[in-house]
C-alpha cells in the first residue's frame, strides 16, 4: 500500500470540511479587539481675546491727537508766531540795552528782557529740531507765560501809566512801546501753548492710567485661567 502522499492526503479530506476551516481562519481577523474605557478627550483650552497695549500708552494717546491736521496746523502757526514776536521783542530791548550803556539803574529789567528772549528762542529751537514730550515741556510753557507777563507788566507800567522815572528815559518811546505790545502777545501765545501742552499731558495720563489698569487686569484673567487648566488637568473639574 505505502505511504500517502500529500495529494492523497488532501483528496481524503471532504470539501466541506476544508471550507469551513476556511471561512473560520477569514473570520478571525475580523474580530473586534475587546473594548476598553477609553479616557475622557481632555478640552481644548479657552481662547480669549486679547487686547495688546503698546509700551508706552501716553505716547500712543499723544500720537493719536497731535497727529490730526487742525492740531498739527495749530502747534506750527503758534510757534512761527511765538518766534516773530520774541525776536521783535527781544532784539527791541538788545537795541536799547546797547545804547543806554546797560541802560544804569534800569539794567535789571532790561537784562530781565533778554532772559526772556533767549530762553524763548532756545526752547523753540529745541522743539524745532526734537520731538515735544509733553509729560515736562508744560512746565516750560507756564514758566514762559509768566516770564512774558511779568516782562509786559513791568514795562506796561513805565511807558505807558505816565509816571516813567528818569532811568528809563532817552530810549526810543516808539520802539519801546511796540515792544510792550509784543510782549503781551507773546504773554497770550504761551498762555495758549501752555493750555494745550497741560491738556495733551492730562490725556496722556488718564490714557497710561488705563492702560495700567488694563494690563492688570490681564494679568489676573490670565492667572485664573491657568489656574482653572491645572484643576481641570488634575481632574477636579469635569467639564
């Protein structure tokens, strides 16, 4: 009879059989894997809006009204009229000065006069050439303002109340008194720039005021958002 070979082998196996084990073997991988508890997707974290504030607020305030074409017109009229009226003032004065000899008794209000003069033309150059920071330059404006008022008011009284002392005589009358002129409408111009610079300065302040307290705000918004996604993570919150 002899050994079976592997053809015989497989012909005495029945069809049947041979397709079942078939389908049986297709069918295992095809199960579904045991279900697990699988965790609780973790939420995305809150988005919120945040609002950015520049470094420096009262220089954003500032910017934002100097930069409008009446304001910008306005602070470029006053200062070619403040130094008109400064250098029609102030070089009125320096001619008398020189040829009164420092005009004897007298001299203190007439070198009064060229302080004046001279700290006028050095701030305007300097606003000139650099750009006005109004937390400080108001301070200079009230000085000059008062600088101009007293000048006036102190000239005012000796050309034109009548009763002008020797000291003050042998002077060009015409000249004098225009130069009084000039000195109230140098008086009012500052009086104008001082306002402005006080009211750019109040608005740059109330502006960085809120711009501080907007900042802490964030601040503490951001902290309890931290803190509300270290709880959640530690599971003590289930959202």
């Amino acid at each position: 009879m002899g050994i079976p070979t592997q053809v015989e082998t497989l012909e005495a196996i029945p069809f049947s059989e041979v397709e079942n084990s078939a389908s049986s073997a297709s069918a295992v991988p095809n199960e579904a894997p045991p279900a697990f508890d699988a965790p609780r997707p973790m939420l995305p974290p809150p988005y919120f809006k945040t609002h950015f504030i520049k470094p420096s607020a009262f220089k954003s305030a500032i910017n934002g009204k100097s930069h409008k074409p009446l304001v910008s017109l306005f602070r470029l009229s006053v200062q070619v009229l403040q130094l008109i009226f400064a250098l029609a003032s102030g070089i009125s004065y320096a001619i008398e000065l020189t040829h009164g000899n420092g005009r004897g008794e007298a001299s203190g209000s007439f070198v009064f006069s060229q302080v004046a003069f001279g700290t006028t033309l050095l701030f305007l150059i300097i606003n000139g050439v650099t750009v006005r920071y109004y937390r400080f330059s108001w301070v200079i404006d009230w000085i000059l303002t008062v600088f101009w008022f007293a000048l006036f008011a102190v000239f005012y009284k000796v050309y034109f109340a009548g009763d002008m002392t020797p000291v003050y005589g042998g002077v060009n009358t015409g000249r004098m008194e225009r130069a009084v002129w000039c000195d109230l409408i140098n008086a009012l111009l500052w009086l104008g720039s001082a306002l402005f610079s006080s009211s750019m300065c109040c608005s740059g302040t109330r502006a960085s005021i809120k711009g501080k307290l907007e900042d802490r705000r964030q601040k503490k918004e951001k902290m309890m958002m931290m803190e509300t996604m270290g709880e959640m993570e530690m599971g003590t919150i289930h959202a």
